[in-house]
C-alpha cells in the first residue's frame, strides 16, 4: 500500500476533539477521518467528511490523535484548508475554510476552484 505522510489539511483543536468523539462509537472502530472533495453541489464541487480505512495512494497525516486521510485527487483542491468545529444551535458542526476556494456557497459546503 503507498502512503505518503504529508499535512494536507490541519484540524483545529476543538474538530480534533470531536473527531475522537465521533471515533470512539462502536462502527467507527479502526477507522480515521477521511475529507474528500467531489463533483456536486451549488457551486460545482463540494466537501465531504466519512469514517474510513486507508486506502492506496492516500496523503495521511496525525493531528492532535486523529489520522486524517485525503485521497490523492482531493488533495489538489484541498492543501492549506483548515477543518474547525462549533456547536453553536444555529450553523454548528464542521466548517471548512479553504484558501483554495475561488467561491464558495452560502451555506459553506459547497465551492468552486
């Protein structure tokens, strides 16, 4: 399996706290946190967040006790973004800033490169 180890993108601290959180379920065992990017979404690509097994070709890095994975593709669109965490009751849960972004939706899911 090629693995390369390299910081694609960096959590913050309060992501990486409920990244373990969410790892420490039962069906996450043995999984890390995957960020994608794929085709879709109102501004032509969007992000995407899953539990996963690491994969061929995979950038991985470890982060304050979270291995985070990108996939090679992914990683073109996504090096120097930053993951955070809020639990605010009003736009709470992940967001993502992405320097590499030229737009992006309202909503922050979506963005165009």
């Amino acid at each position: 399996m090629t693995l390369t180890t390299e910081t694609i993108l960096g959590l913050t601290p309060r992501a990486a706290v409920e990244v373990k959180d969410i790892l420490t379920k039962p069906e996450n065992t043995g999984k890390n946190f995957r960020v994608f990017v794929e085709q879709g979404g109102c501004s032509g690509m969007q992000y995407g967040m899953v539990f996963d097994e690491q994969r061929d070709g995979d950038f991985v890095s470890e982060q304050d006790g979270v291995t985070v994975l990108v996939d090679g593709i992914s990683a073109q669109y996504l090096r120097g973004t930053v993951v955070d965490f809020s639990d605010a009751l009003t736009a709470g849960g992940f967001k993502i800033t992405n320097p590499n972004a030229k737009e992006s939706c309202g909503c922050g899911k979506s963005f165009n490169a």
